[in-house]
C-alpha cells in the first residue's frame, strides 16, 4: 500500500533504558551507551572516517559511532543522552555521506550517528495522482533515482552530484539547475520523520507539526534528525538535450539566463559557469559535446579572455524528439550568446543527472578528489550581481581559478519562504559557487593558504559594498555572525532550538549553540 505506516515507537522499549549516572561526564555517558540495547550497536574504535569531510581541512574525532538499524536506535540514545541535561558537553551530529566542507557533521569527543546504516526503510515508491517516494534519511539521491526510475517516475529538483543523503541535503537546501522550477529540494518534500533533540520521533508535514516540518528543512541539523523523508516526484523523461554556449560578456550572458527562468517553458535546467584563463576550452568539450558548427568552433580561441558559459537542459523521450529540437531551436535563437560556441549533446537522464560523478572518477584517479576544498557558496542579489561580478571576476579572481565557478539565477517565486533557509530579500537570485580545490602539491595562488585570502577577500567586498548576499552552505566562528546571517529570522531559529534541542545536543560541528549555554 502506499499509505506509510506512522512510526509508533514501543514505550517499553523507551523504559527499558538504564538508569543515569550520577554525574555525567564523557566517560561515563559512553560507558552508560554501552548498556542500551539497540538493534544497531555502537563503535568505539577506529572511527577516524567520522572525523572527515569532503572539505578535508577539518578534524575532530568523535568518542563513539552509532550504527542505527532503526529509527528506534536512534531515539533511545538521543534520549537517554537528553536524560542526562545539559551539564555534560557530550553531543550528537548526524552523519549522512560526510560531504560537507567545515566539519558541519562532526562532533568532538562525542556521538556520530552514521546515517547510511539506517536501512530500516527500503526506497517506496507510490506512483498515484501525487507521486512520491518514502525514504530513509541516509539514503543516497543516486539510490532513490535508480529506484524510482524503476517505476518511471523521478524527484524534481537536484543538486548536481548525486552521492550525498536525503538527510545531509535537506538541512541546506539542495539547489540546481532545476530550482528556478520546482524549487530546491526542501521544497519538495511532503513529509519528514524526525528524532529531536529530546529523542521524541516526530512525523510532520505542512499539515502535522508544521512548525518542526520548517524548522528542520534548511535547519543545519539543528532541531532533530531526518530520520524518513516523503519525497514528491513526477514522470522521469528517457533522455536529455544537453547544451552549452558561451558569452565574453557578463551582461548579455546574466540577462539571458534572466530570460530564461522567466519563462516555465524554456529549459529544464539551467546553470552556467565562469571561465577564467583557460586555453583549449573547446577542444575539451568535444569529448562529450559536438559542435553545431563544427569549421568555426574551431576558429574560436579562449585564450586569456574570462568567458561565462550558459548551460541549458531540456528533457524528452525519444517520441518526442521533433519537438523538442524544435523548442530548443526556437528557445535558442533568442540568446545572444557567440553563435560559433554552440555545443550540443544528448544523453539519458541518468547518466545527465549523474554527471559529475565521471569528474568525481576521473579525479580520484589522480588522487585529487581527497584533496582540500576551500568551497565559497553565495546567494547574491540579482541587483547586485553585475557589481560583484565586476569586483570578483573582474579584480579579485582575474588571473586564474582553481576550481570551477558556478554562476545562475534562481526565481524566489517558486520558494518557500517558511523553512529555515536564508536566503537575500529579493526575487530573483544568483548562486555563485567557488568549488575550489587545493591539491597537496599546489603552493603560491593555487596552494590553500591563498584560496582561502581570495574567499575572505570576496566575503569582505560582500559586506562592505552592502550586497545584501547570503553564505549557502554557511560557516561562521562566533554566534554574533550566525546572529547577522539569519537577521530577521534569528529570533525563529533560536526559539525553535529551544523547543525542539533545549540542550543543543545536536549538530556541534556548525558552530551555533553550545551546549550548556
Ligand atoms: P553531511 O556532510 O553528512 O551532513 C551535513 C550536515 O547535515 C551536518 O550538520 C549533519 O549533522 C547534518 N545532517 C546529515 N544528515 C542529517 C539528517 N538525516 N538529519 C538531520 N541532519 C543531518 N549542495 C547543493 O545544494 N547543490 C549542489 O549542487 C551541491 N553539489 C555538491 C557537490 C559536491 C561534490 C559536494 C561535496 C557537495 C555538494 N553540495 C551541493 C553540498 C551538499 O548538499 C551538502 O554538503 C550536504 O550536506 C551533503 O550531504 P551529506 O549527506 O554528505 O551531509
């Protein structure tokens, strides 16, 4: 049936928990870990992985790691951790793939909980009128596409690379090139399970428990862990029109990607990039794109010149072919990108979704994808964009990058504005993603130390030109820059952390609550 049973936890269990110590030091808490009886079981040695993050710069070990087989396992020690108040500095942090970038899943001296152990809940699919699927929050967004598209059917909105869990990506957001249509991935989910900071399991939608539905989707972890996700979904189309033009001028480049999230019957996604001091450009793209017009794409040279790069998507099953050619004709022909730069390319959905997952081979085949990554992700105003691509592209980055540069505009409209995610005050916004990477050899403007001043450089233009942007996947050291980060929406956040974590049991490693405080 597609109706999912509602979790009802078993009170027994809850109070089969043994009795709290005294006092309650690390030690102790971990001895007193020891005797719950789980379904899952607890490690205490060699947990140094829990202490690592795609960002690679952060390290803090944990004292143990819960491997949950059900969402009970996960309750009954977040509980009994809860039992034992605020007086110890003992924490929890959610372990999805450990893809973030500043330690964001990582809990010194205390608890991770490795999420991709939950497999309690296999993938369900209901394909009805609203189609979705039920998953776990460990999962994969590369498992429950494989699985869904068993039934024809796939989620709407993505981030570009699959291999991160349900859970890891709803704390943020979860924005590509689909979200100027569907919005991003928090906005896409119909109901959450989720274990709080008191190790209450909660179901809630924007119908039940709607407060804690908003607070977690976006919420950094903060108020309780996503334990089951109901994700919506529609009829996945067989193949994809892959396309990439290139512009010399920021201008026409920003006002065509403005053009296009305009309308809902342009393109199914649509990023773009920067490209800064890059020879053979083209040459590269010809092992997986062709060129429209082959004589001139040859002619055409990069050098030097920092271009910016549109990249467009449209879906189709292979029935459909005429007309989609013929929309993408029609649509194309109101850009004014440089004509000799069209490069087109059809491949399965799949394997377009799935895309940077080959870069991801291609790298760890080099030993560059464990490697730092001093990521930048900002959420600028589209009043403000052509100052700051002025000032960065222009000034601040203009001799090289050391990662790719993702730059599009997102329309507000399709967002919303109830979770906990911050984004600027306006409709229309750009995201605009520094992926840099700093391999272990690499020393002067591509060694880490100065990626790093070129970061705080552009955040520093940010505030003193009064942009307006917001971090995405945010970081800051003190509370007071949490505080501006959220402006308006501070006193929520804190007031639902209250509620919902009183101890700030969860999510230590991003740096806002402390607990005991
Ligand atoms: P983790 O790093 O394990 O956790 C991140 C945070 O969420 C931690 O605070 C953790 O405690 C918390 N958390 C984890 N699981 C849960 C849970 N079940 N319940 C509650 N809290 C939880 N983001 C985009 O929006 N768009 C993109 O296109 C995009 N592309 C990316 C590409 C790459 C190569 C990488 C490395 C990251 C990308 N990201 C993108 C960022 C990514 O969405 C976040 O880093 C995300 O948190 C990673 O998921 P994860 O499962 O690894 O989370």
């Amino acid at each position: 049936s597609c109706i999912p049973e509602r979790i009802e936890l078993c009170s027994n269990r809850f109070l089969a928990a043994p009795p709290v110590p005294p006092h309650f030091n690390s030690s102790n808490i971990l001895l007193s870990l020891e005797t719950l009886s789980l379904d899952g079981y607890f490690s205490f040695e060699n947990n140094q992985y829990a202490a690592k993050d795609f960002g690679n710069r952060y390290h803090f070990l944990p004292s143990a790691v819960l491997h949950p087989k059900s969402v009970y396992d996960i309750s009954s020690t977040i509980k009994h951790i809860f039992q034992m108040g605020s007086g110890s500095e003992f924490t929890v942090a959610a372990r999805g793939h450990g893809h973030s970038l500043q330690g964001q899943a990582q809990a010194h001296r205390g608890l991770v909980i490795n999420m991709e152990f939950l497999q309690e809940q296999e993938i369900k699919v209901c394909s009805g009128e609203l189609p979705y699927a039920d998953v776990s929050g460990g999962q994969l967004w590369i498992n429950v596409l494989l699985e869904t598209l068993r039934y024809g059917l796939t989620p709407k909105s993505w981030t570009d690379y699959l291999y991160l869990t349900v859970g890891g990506t709803l704390s943020y957001a979860g924005i590509s090139g689909q979200a100027f249509k569907h919005g991003p991935q928090i906005n896409n989910v119909y109901q959450l399970q989720v274990v709080t900071g008191k190790g209450e399991v909660i179901t809630c939608s924007e119908d039940q428990n709607a407060d804690l539905f908003y607070a977690v989707l976006g919420g950094l972890g903060q108020f309780g862990i996503i334990t089951r996700a109901r994700i919506s979904l529609e009829p996945a189309p067989k193949m994809v029109k892959w396309i990439r033009v290139l512009y010399s001028d920021f201008s026409s480049f920003s006002q065509d990607q403005e053009h296009l999230i305009a309308s809902q019957n342009s393109f199914d996604y649509i990023e773009g990039f920067v490209i800064i001091n890059r020879t053979g450009l083209l040459n590269n793209w010809r092992s997986s794109f062709d060129p429209k017009d082959p004589i001139r794409a040859s002619q055409f040279s990069s050098d030097g010149r920092t271009l910016y790069c549109l990249e467009m998507a449209m879906y189709f099953n292979p029935h459909d072919a005429d007309i989609m050619n013929q929309n993408t004709e029609r649509v194309l022909s109101e850009l004014n990108f440089i004509p000799s730069t069209l490069f087109l390319s059809e491949v399965s959905y799949l394997e377009f979704l799935n895309r940077v997952h080959i870069s991801e081979r291609k790298l760890r085949a080099k030993g560059l994808w464990e490697v730092p990554h001093p990521w930048l992700n900002l959420l600028i105003p589209k009043s403000k964009i052509h100052n700051f691509a002025q000032e960065v592209f222009g000034n601040i980055l203009n001799y090289s990058s050391n990662g790719p540069i993702l730059i599009y505009p997102v329309n507000k409209s399709k967002w919303n504005n109830k979770t906990s995610l911050v984004t600027p005050d306006e409709d229309i916004i750009y995201l605009v993603a520094f992926l840099s990477s700093a391999a272990p050899s690499s020393t002067g403007k591509d060694g880490l130390e100065n990626i790093l001043t070129q970061n705080k450089r552009i955040l520093e233009y940010c505030a003193t030109a009064h942009l307006g942007a917001k971090q995405y996947l945010p970081h800051y050291s003190t509370q007071e820059e949490w505080r501006a980060h959220f402006g308006s929406k501070w006193q929520v956040f804190q007031k639902r952390k209250s509620a919902y974590d009183p101890f700030a049991i969860l999510a230590p490693g991003q740096g806002i609550f402390q607990k005991g405080n």
